[in-house]
C-alpha cells in the first residue's frame, strides 16, 4: 500500500467504491475488501517520513519508530532486513525489500492503522480480508495473536457485525 485512502486506478475510483458499497447494502450482499497492513509500500508518506527521521537522527519526529528496525548489531538472524544507506538502520521487510513492516509496538501505529479500517467501515464496507496474519511480529505467533484480539476488540466497538478473515498460511495447530 502506498496510499490507504485511494483506491488502486484498475479497480476505479474511491467513488465508485462508495457506489458500490451502497449498492451491495441495498441488496443485503456483505462487502469485504482486502486490507494489508502489517507492512507497506516504501513509496507510502509513512515510510518515507519514516526514513527521513532516520537520516536525521531525528528521535522526536512522530515517524522515527514507525517502521520495525535495527541496528547492525541488533539485526536477528532469519528476519530479512534492508539498510538505509549511509546510517546504522536496517529496516524489516521480510516479504520485499519494497514492503517494510510496520511497528507495531508503537501505538501511533496501531492508532493509524485502526483509522485506516474505521474509513472503510464508516463508508459502508462490511468487512476484511486480513494479509498474512501471522507476520505482524515475524516469528512470534503469540505477540501476533495478541495484537489481531487488540484489533478486533477495537473494530467492533466500530461495528459489532463486522466480518473479517486472516490469511495465514502455516500448519494447523498455528492456524
């Protein structure tokens, strides 16, 4: 995702989305849309702010910790990094080097990421289809489940009838 709030251009426009939602309500058929947000674009203000703060060393810019990164040294084996060049940061992007994880120890990124769902939920959408569950913390499935209760929990004081599916591709005692 590079922006949250357009729709990509081959599926239309955010109108023709809105369009549809209402037509899906008038005819009692459920509209979910497919929503990734454990990571995102690098082309996404997020990351690009993210970046930029890191460049600069800026600690107190609202996106310095948005993203999941470490240092050379704090780098831990089997998660798949990529360095902003000339600083000490290696950002997660264990799908793409074009598709870093968020943080989501950082509450401002849970905030966002909440906002992005209620706009859609507030236009009509119904529900979603959630993108390899499992990989909100790489690894570890417990801190995942954690914050997927946390996000469910929020987005039916939304809308108690909410309707969501997570993708997640592992053997069964995971699932």
């Amino acid at each position: 995702a590079s922006d949250y709030y357009t729709v990509d251009w081959r599926f239309g426009t955010m109108e023709d989305l809105k369009e549809l939602a209402q037509l899906c309500q008038e005819r009692n058929i459920k509209l979910i849309l497919d929503l990734v947000i454990n990571h995102t674009s690098t082309q996404h203000p997020w990351f690009q702010s993210f970046k930029e703060a890191r460049i600069a060393g800026d600690t107190e810019d609202p996106y310095y910790d948005f993203y999941s990164c470490a240092t050379t040294a704090e780098r831990i084996g089997g998660v798949t990094y990529q360095k902003i060049a000339n600083v000490d940061c290696w950002y997660e992007c264990n799908f793409s080097p074009e598709m870093p994880e968020l943080n989501f120890d950082n509450e401002a990124v849970r905030q966002a990421v909440l906002e992005v769902a209620k706009h859609y939920l507030d236009m009509g959408i119904d529900g979603f289809r959630f993108d390899a569950v499992k990989y909100v913390y790489y690894g570890d499935a417990e801190r995942s489940v954690d914050f997927w209760k946390w996000y469910m929990d929020e987005l039916k004081k939304i809308d108690p009838d909410i309707y969501c599916v997570g993708e997640c591709w592992s053997g069964e005692s995971e699932i």
